[in-house]
C-alpha cells in the first residue's frame, strides 16, 4: 500500500515548530505529506512576537473540499497538531471523521496541542472539541498537561494515573495514548519497575516517557516506559517532531512480538530516540554560540530585555537539517527502549 | 560561513510545485530554509479547480517585519518563485532590495514566473515589477517565454537571441542567466556547437538548456548548453525545482575552472541531472497507473470531462520523496555536463 500522510498544523517561516518540525521528517522517512497549514506566522509564539496570519474554518473548508473534488483527500494517515480556535478545530474534526468513516483503517495521530506546564494556551473551548475528537484517533500525544486536561483530572497519584488512562482509553474509546516528556516526580519514580527507574539521586534530571495501547478485547492497557536524561533549557517544537516521528514509525500491522514489544512500544522507541539525539545536537550547538544568545531562561530579565529571549529561542531552534541522517536512521543512535511497565495494575 | 535560504513562493497542500517543489531538495542538499508562503492553495492551477486563499501584501509584510524585528532576516541566499500580483511583488521586491542592500553578496535566484508557451498567467502589470527587480538578482531562470517577455522581443534568430542575453546582462544587470527546457527548433539546433547539438532527425525529441554569465569585465558573456532527450507530456513543478536545485548547487566563490567549467554552468549541470532523474523517475511511474490516470493530455476531451485531466495531473505530480537519494546524491545519475558554446557571438 503506498502511504500518504495529511498533516494539519501550524506554519512559521522561520525555524522548527508544527509543521516544519514534523513534515521534514517524514518527508526523509519516506512519506508523501499532504500540507494544510492552521496559521501561517513568522516565528513561533516563544518569541513573543509574530507576524502573519490564522487560517480561519472558511479558508480550511474551502481548501479541504477543493481536495476532495480533486480526489486528493485519501491520505492512510492523518496528523493534527497545533490548531487555533475551536471553529477552525471544529471544521479539523468534521473532516477526520469524514476521513475515518472512509477508510477505518486511517492512522490517525491526533496530537491534543493545549497547553503545558500547568498553563492552557488555546481557548478554554478548545478541549470539549478535542474530547469529542478522541474516538476518532488511533494515537495521541498528550503531554503531562494535556492527558490531565483531557481526562479533566489532576494526576498525583497512582490511582489517578489508572483512572485517567482508564478514562482516556475507554471512556474516550482511545486505542493508544502515548506520553512523552514527564517530570520524574517521586512518586512516579517510586512506581516504575527497578530497570526503568534512575537512581534516587538522579530523578530529578531524568523525564519519562510512558506508552499504553489498549483494544476491547484486553481486560487492561499495556503499558511501557522509559527515561530519557533532562537536556536543560526550554526548546519548541519537541514535541511536534515526536509526534511526527511517532506516526512515522507506527506500524500496527506488525502485531505485537512475543517479548512484549508491542507496535506502539517499538514506534516510541525510535521517536524518542531520534527526538533525543536531536535534541542533544540541538543543546550542543547552542552551547557553542557566543554568550549573548545561550542566556539562561529567566523571565524577569527577558521581560526587561526582549532581545533578550529571542536571540536565546533562535540559538535553539532544533537541527533538524544537519540530523537528517539520524531521523532517516542512517545513522544510528543507541536505542532508547521502553520496557514493559508490568504491576501498574496491580500494585 | 552558515548557509540560510528565504524561498519565498506559493504553497498547495497537495503535490509538488512552488516552495512544495523547492523546500525539501534544499533541505536534502542541508540548507535551513526559511520559508514564506505566497499562497495556501489546495493544489496547483493545472488541476482547474482549487480552495484557499493568497497571501496579500499586508500579510506578507507582516511577516517579513516580524522577522526583521526577532532578527530572523539575515539568509545568505533568496529564492523567490510565484507571487500572484504586482502589489505581493512589490513587497518582495523592497524586502530583497534591503537584503541586498544589508548583504551584497546575497546569492538572489529570482524565478520569473510568469507564463509558458505564448500565455501569460499573472496580471499583466507584474512585468515591470519583474523588470525592475532584475538588479538585484544573481541569477534569474526565465524560460523562453519569459526570457522573451523581460526582454520585450521575440526570439527567433541568432540576432534576436544575441539581443536578448545582452539587454538582460547589461542593460538589467543580470550576471547569470539560465534558460531551461527550450524546445529545441531548428534555426536553434543549427546554432550548436556539433558537440552538443542532437542528431538533425532527433532535434525535435530534445530540449535545450543554456546558461549564460556574465561581468562587467567581459565583452561578452559566457555561454554553455546542453541537451536533454524530452520526456513526454506535461509535468507541473519541474522549473520550480530546477531553480531550486540550482540555487542549492550554486558555488560562486569556486570561481571558473580552467577547463571552461564556471559556477554557473557547473550548478545548471547538476540542477539539470537532478531534475531529469526525477523527472525520468515521475514518468515512468505514471506510465504504471491504470488507463484512466495517464491518458494522454487533450484540451477539449479535459474540458469535457475535469476528471480525465485531475487524474492525470495527480499520476504526474512529481515523486521528489521517492528520489531524496538522487538529490541528496546518494544515489548518481549520469551528468549531464553543459558545454560551452563557443561561436555564439562570433558566427
């Protein structure tokens, strides 16, 4: 079957984030990607200031049906990130269900992009769009935030971690949750078997990345996990390559292998490998840049100094181009595995 | 010194021509590109029928003043392509002046699109702006039609041709000129050098590449040519990445090799073996189709039925991923050297 992706995100002229971040690389793994942009901007909002403009739902429906009187509208898989606004999402939506009604058999990753850290950067009208969307997706990426904002409750503990991923998988009918970038807070620390789990002493400067795929006829999700080392220093667009390079490598019709590797455990294998490396050439070379654009984040003097943050945001923008060996896999970085995450339910 | 491309051109979401045919060989070739996009179409005009809008001179500008004020602006390179309209070619138009102006040594490959085959398909107003732009460019790669409309004469013998390169050298200060895919008529093919010119019963079955640079310490400028055999059918996308990958290639400070290779003509013949490789890989390809999507091109059985033409353009689109070996040149393709072409303005 000839693979071709539709991916609908943000667009910027400079640097890597939406789809700069996520289309170069699946272009370089092989797929013919389908490009619908949700705004067209200079720079990504970390600057704190853009220029250009937001596709609006009009502009999105008149190119999505333009496409389908073209016969141009049958992707095998569908990637949605950053999308501003719930009508233009609302109008996403409409065509991921046209799309999926189609072709059930459509991938689709559906990357819920709300917010971080405690903080919602869409409008609050956004997430019962994107709730409404989850049976539709065969993947998604939630970051700490999103799952918590999604599942509308707050994780801090194992039973909130089982209720959520519960919720998500079947209450939202979700098939595979994938959540990449987690704190190591301690309590999660202490619930992660001995050889996923960093020394004591070393937690704080690991994140975890956690997979669960789960299908009707399973009494409980399959979980796996593992750590990454923490690359200090805030970068854009991470998550978007992750999402890319995860839907890249998602091969459902492998079927699970009988040492518990699973399609979804070894697709997030490879993207968390690769997004690390480049992560890692990315911190590297912003290491080598002269002092005043490898500032440390600090938003008191950023806001007493815009310049300030911008030079250090551009410094980070991520390698993609220079590590377009590594993401085609030419060159080989060590596998960053996840193990399967056994007595999460029954601890 | 680190290499940055601004493409600046138009966007479809399906297929692969304006910045969709441009980009990703650049970024194969190791470029960051910048990427601003003229238009956010559905698909390319070939289609018939396609959504979304233009990008209007207040949005371009928007985005262009964002960047100069996160001091995003500062490429080495500049490739423009379509721009619909004189007032959007305006705006280019000042930003590459101050471009230039901040950085003479900015390599601009201006692409001139603006017809093909006796038909002009922007507004007619737009000439001039193109006219005026002319200084600033490095190197421009009109095809005949445009070379013919820059220069405001018709090209129809040695005198005419002589004309032409002279006024777009010296009296629009030009250096480099390329013209690409020139169907090879006969006054044309008795102009070439025997080492270059096809068979007398196979002109027809070729087209003719020449290049054409120049300074103002020559008296006349430097020409070479080469022949490519001529794929049939029309392919949409071709110029659009033949600019690129000339621009990609283009190594000034190399300077002229002894054996009468220059910059220019070294660029063209890699530019030129790249996009017939890709090309030669699209056809063969859509000769694989089913009947429906490779008939033969016919205006008016198209217009009596738009899907025989749709199909067929989509069986045409060029396969720029599945040769990502043969830009990067992974993978080589016989060169197709351009030769000089000695005599031109002696004969």
């Amino acid at each position: 079957m000839v693979e071709r992706i539709l991916s609908i995100q943000s667009h910027v002229a400079f640097g890597y984030v939406g789809g700069k971040a996520a289309v170069f690389p699946l272009q370089c793994l092989g797929y013919d990607v389908d490009v619908v942009n949700t705004v067209n901007f200079s720079n990504h909002a970390g600057y704190r200031r853009s220029g250009g403009s937001k596709t609006n739902a009009a502009e999105l429906n008149s190119i999505f049906e333009s496409m389908e009187a073209n016969e141009l509208l049958s992707p095998t898989r569908l990637l949605t990130g950053y999308i501003p606004g719930a009508e233009a999402l609302t109008a996403i939506g409409q065509l991921a269900a046209k799309l999926k009604k189609r072709k059930p058999e459509l991938i689709y990753l559906l990357d819920p992009v709300m917010g971080d850290a405690g903080r919602l950067y869409v409008a609050p009208d956004v997430v019962p769009v994107y709730q409404s969307m989850l049976s539709l997706a065969s993947v998604i990426t939630p970051n700490w935030f999103e799952a918590e904002t999604l599942a509308n409750m707050t994780l801090h503990d194992l039973a909130s971690l089982r209720k959520a991923l519960t919720v998500l998988h079947k209450d939202y009918g979700v098939p595979n949750v994938v959540i990449s970038s987690i704190p190591l807070t301690t309590w999660l620390a202490d619930l992660l078997p001995s050889n996923i789990r960093p020394p004591p002493e070393e937690h704080s400067d690991h994140l975890l990345c956690m997979s669960s795929s789960w299908s009707a006829t399973q009494e409980k999700p399959t979980i796996h996990a593992g750590c990454v080392p923490l690359i200090p220093g805030y970068f854009s667009g991470v998550g978007d390559l992750f999402s890319a390079l995860l839907l890249g490598q998602f091969k459902p019709e492998q079927g699970d292998h009988p040492d518990g590797v699973t399609p979804l455990s070894s697709a997030t294998s490879h993207a968390l490998t690769k997004t690390h490396a480049v992560l890692t050439v990315t911190y590297k070379y912003s290491e080598t840049l002269p002092p005043d654009e490898r500032q440390a984040s600090d938003e008191e003097k950023d806001d007493a100094e815009p310049m300030r943050r911008i030079r250090r945001m551009r410094g980070r923008e991520l390698r993609l181009i220079q590590c377009q060996d590594i993401i085609r896999g030419a060159e080989l970085a060590e596998l960053r595995e996840m193990h399967p995450w056994i007595g999460l339910w029954d601890i």
